[in-house]
C-alpha cells in the first residue's frame, strides 16, 4: 500500500515582505506629498499677529494681552492662480518681496540636521518658514486707486470706502491704533497688488514696503485647518463685491470697449467694399 503525500500550503514570510516594501512605500508617499505640495495645495503655519483676529499669530507681543493664542495653520490653494487672476480681498501668501521685512523673527536651525526637520515640518504646515512667506489680504489689483483714509476712517478703493468689520485694532498701547489710518495714496501698476493684514496697527505691508508682484504669489488660503476650535473657510469679505468697485479699475477698458465694437464694424465695412468692386 502507497503512501499517500499532500502538498503543503507554501508558507511565505508576510511580515519580512512588509518591511521590505516599506521604505519603497515610504517614497511614494512622499514623492506623492512633494507634487500636491508644489503643485496643488500646501499648509502654511501663521507665523505673525498681522492677520488677527481673522488668523491667529501666536502672542501678539511678548507677555501681550494675547499671550496662549494659537499658530493657525491654512491651506493654500497653489493651482487657482494659474487658470485666473488674483481677486481683491483674497487672503494670498507670497514671498518676501525685495526691501520687505521678515513677517516673523523666527530662525531656522543652523544645525543641518535640525534644519532638515525644519523643512519638512515648514512643508507640513507644523513650524514656521523663517520669515520669507507673507500672508496678507489683497485690497487693490493693477489699475485700482487705493487711499486712506475718508472721513470715518476707511479705506477707499476706486472711490468705494470699503467697510470692514474683520479688522483688529486691538494693542497692547491704544497709542499704535494711529498706524491703522496711516495715509497713502497710490495706484497698484499692472502686475502688481497691494495688501494689507487684517490687524492693521501691527501689520508690515503696502503702506509702507509698496506693491507685491502678482508672479510672487504662491496661492490663495482658504481654510484654517488646525487647531480645531479655529476652522473655518476663508472667503472674500461683501464689501469687495459691491457694485462698481472695479468699474474704473482699469485704464485699459475704454480702449478694450472701443476695440470690440469698432472691430466688427470695420470688418463689415470692409467685405462690403470687396463686393461692390466685384460687382
């Protein structure tokens, strides 16, 4: 009588196999997070008190009346830019422009390790960029005429005063509520914007350092994502849409308006002369 053999099942080493796809794993996603970071959409950590109280900054001075606020920390939306213009009272991060100064005095590790950390946490939206991001509120785009202030205090954009609740003045010294109504004047070039923070007696910005270039703009925030008590959804304040706001924002309208009613009338001119000769 033969003796009968089965085969056994293969026995395959499950979790060797994990470890060894893992540092493959480990790659993918964040080469995966490096192409949403650089092309779709990044975390940015608030680094200042320019934006209170729509974003919070940390202590607005130290030991201030605000000390224990939290670092929010937005999403940046990096693609929107690319299919259209930048809208007033957008909130936009941007690099430091040229005679800008730090929007934080925050440092980066000189430690080359300690600074690898930094920049992956930096990318994350964790730790602070060192003070060459801004995150300010756009108030005029090229060809808006910008001033400060009317008679209540308010800001006016091509002859619209802008009304807005959203703005801080709260200080440690009522004395500094002077530099929220500092007076300007100006007309944003074409290509350029003017912002401001939100928290208008603390805020580094156009008043003072001039225009941004729109081609220094990373992307738009929309979203306070952390902490969790601070979420919220970033939209452009009414006051941005009223009517006629824009309506003499551009000096280049009158000519775009002519081009397109006086175009198709001299093209129609035209075939009509080529048929009366053909005739």
């Amino acid at each position: 009588m033969s003796e009968s053999t089965s085969e056994l099942p293969e026995v395959t080493d499950a979790g060797g196999s994990f470890w060894k796809e893992l540092p493959f794993l480990v790659i993918i996603a964040l080469v995966l997070a490096l192409l949403i970071k650089t092309f779709l959409v990044q975390a940015f950590y608030i680094p200042s008190a320019s934006m209170e109280d729509t974003l919070q900054g940390g202590p607005e001075y130290p030991g201030g009346p605000s000390k224990g606020h939290p670092y929010d920390r937005v999403l940046v939306n990096k693609l929107v830019y690319r299919f259209r213009s930048v809208h007033r009272g957008e909130i936009i991060v941007f690099r430091k422009p040229p005679g800008w100064p730090n929007e934080s005095s925050y440092q980066a590790p000189s430690n080359p390790v300690l600074r690898f950390f930094h920049g992956i946490g930096s990318a994350i939206g964790v730790a602070p960029s060192g003070g060459s991001d801004f995150i300010k509120r756009v108030v005029g785009v090229g060809g808006d005429h910008v001033m400060c202030c009317n008679e209540s205090k308010q800001v006016v954009v091509n002859g619209h005063p802008l009304v807005e609740p959203y703005i801080d003045l709260t200080t440690r010294d009522p004395a500094d509520h002077a530099k929220a109504y500092t007076p300007f004047d100006r007309t944003v070039p074409k290509g350029e914007l003017f912002v401001m923070g939100d928290h208008r007696d603390d805020s580094a910005d156009s008043r003072y350092y001039g225009f941004v270039p729109t081609s220094d703009v990373i992307g738009r925030a929309f979203v306070v994502i952390w902490p969790v008590a601070d979420w919220k959804t970033l939209g452009v304040p009414s006051t941005f849409k009223q009517a006629g706001l824009a309506a003499t924002a551009s000096p280049y309208f009158p000519v775009v308006s002519a081009a397109v009613v006086v175009t198709p009338a001299a093209l129609l001119r035209r075939r009509r002369r080529r048929r009366s000769r053909a005739t």
